[in-house]
C-alpha cells in the first residue's frame, strides 16, 4: 500500500485541526447551556416547594418534562433530517431553552413555573439532535467518536457543576431562589452569543465529515434492544428536583447544599465522560455494561441517606 502524500496528509492534518475547533466551540456553548439550566435545576425542587407543590405535582412536572424532552428528540431529528436545517433548528431550541430559565424568576405560581420547566425540556429535545450530528460528523473526520463525546459531556457537566456552586453562593448571601433564577440571564446570553459564532464560523459542519452517509433502511437489532434497555434504565431513576424535594422535607440537606451536592455529581460525571469516552473507543459498547449496573444500583440510595 502506498504511503499518502505529503499534500493528503497535510489536508488530513488541517481538516482534523478545523473538526477538533469546532467541538471545542460547541463544548463551550454547552459549558454556558449547563451552566444556566443545570443550575435551576438544582434548586427547583426546593423553589416549588415555597410555590406550594407537593410532591406528586413535582414528580408531575419533572415526568411530563422529561418525556417531552426526550420524546420530542424523535421530531426534532426526523425534521431536521428531511430539511437539512442543522443549525436553524439548533438555535431555535436553544433559544427556546434559555429564555425559559431566567423567566422562573418573574413565576408566582405551581403552574406558571410549570410551563417554564417543561418549555425548557422541550428547547432541549429540540435543539440536542441536529447539534449531536454536527458534532457526529466532526468526530468521524477525527477517527474517534468516544473521545469526542467525551470532550464535549465533560465540557457540559463542568458549566453544570460551576452554575449550582454560584446558585448556592446567591442562595447563601441572599436566600433568595428568584435573584438566584434573574442571575442566570448572563450565562444564557453568552451561551447564545458562543452559539452565533459558531454558526459564523461554521455555517455548514457537514464537510467536517467528508463521507458521512445519510442513514436509510431499517435500524439493527441491536438498535432496538440497546433503546429499550436505555428506556428501562431511565424509568428507574428519580429527576433531581424530587431528590432535592425528599431532601429539603427530610432535612438530610437543606439550603445552599442541596445545589452543592448536585455540582459535585455534575463534576463527577464531566471528569468520568473524558476517561470512559477513551474507553469506548478502544473497547467499544461492553464498557457500558459495568457502568449501567453501577447506575442502577445507585438509584435506591437518595431515599435511605442521611448525613
């Protein structure tokens, strides 16, 4: 087999180095995003409890918002598939994401927090599948998906563990969750202003994989039983705003600690996305057995902790 030329490699070189920026530019819009919504959501168990929800309207809200913004990924991808509109979809879902978090701050009541909870789930299923095939395709000119991936979650759980470590700092001098929701507008507005360079810079990432193939036909099997065991996996965990509810009731955590506690796995998670990102490239999908156990083994512990 002959050796590449000189000018291929060169060209090899250069489009990796093109690839690798733009993950790094979306790892940092990501880092913003995380950092905004992350944090309200580490705080809104405790926020609706002062609006007076119980429990149940809680474990009401998290359910629905968690079903639209996962099931919705489903439209979202299939629309942005049949028009090719990558980014205007992407911004639009961001856009809807990100005014929905600093508005909790003007919410009075159970259910106007509500609509804006389930609005910003519903940004979120919008704008995460046609932003995931951008950054596909940057990771196939690279050669490594996992470590792409990786670079991009560990960049979204560290805006997610630095945002609730602010929100405890406010609640802490202030004890107020509406300052603490108003101050958000900040990370919002940069998240969107990283967005719009992106799509400067970048107005087409497509290219960035030069043979990247439009996916046609039926899906595998293994497809199918990988989705349904994700699915189980999910409804076996609790949303955080219900964890942080038991804790503020219990009185196993209470105040600013209840964000802190939710930093710390933020943290936890971006550190664990670089180190089994690399993992996954070199052992493929049987690292995600032992990990999928451990999750679910954890999902029990929120109910019997005490500190």
């Amino acid at each position: 087999m002959p050796f590449p030329s000189r000018s291929k490699s060169v060209r090899d070189g250069s489009s990796q180095y093109v690839a690798m920026r733009f993950v790094l530019l979306v790892g940092v819009l990501s880092f913003f995003a995380d950092f905004t919504y992350e944090s309200a959501r580490s705080i809104l168990g405790p926020f609706l409890l002062t609006l007076g929800a119980t429990a149940t309207a809680i474990g009401f809200i998290s359910g629905v918002g968690e079903l639209l913004g996962y099931g919705l990924r489903l439209v979202s991808g299939r629309w942005a598939d049949a028009t090719g509109k990558f980014w205007p979809i992407t911004i639009f879902g961001y856009v809807v994401q990100m005014a929905s978090v600093p508005a909790l701050a003007l919410s009075h009541t159970v259910w106007q927090a509500a609509l804006l909870i389930i609005l910003e789930r519903v940004g979120k299923a919008i704008r995460n599948p046609p932003r995931d095939v951008m950054l596909s395709h940057a990771g196939a000119r690279i050669g490594q998906y996992g470590f792409v991936f990786g670079i991009h979650e560990a960049m979204d759980q560290f805006g997610a563990m630095c945002g609730p470590l602010i929100i405890a700092a406010v609640i802490a001098h202030r004890g107020s969750y509406r300052e603490a929701f108003a101050i958000l507008v900040i990370p919002a507005v940069f998240n969107l202003t990283m967005l719009m360079l992106a799509r400067l810079l970048y107005p087409d990432p497509g290219p960035l994989d030069e043979h990247s193939l439009s996916a046609k036909g039926q899906f595998p099997g293994a497809f199918w039983v990988y989705l349904a065991g994700a699915g189980l996996v999910a409804a076996g965990f609790a949303d955080y705003p219900v964890i942080a509810y038991h804790f503020q009731v219990s009185g196993t955590v209470t105040g600013q600690w209840i964000a802190i506690f939710y930093a710390i796995a933020m943290g936890v998670s971006g550190t664990a996305s670089m180190i089994f990102g690399r993992m996954f490239d070199h052992h493929g999908f049987k690292i995600l057995l032992p990990l999928t156990i451990v999750c679910a083994a954890s999902a029990p512990l929120p109910r019997r902790s005490s500190f």
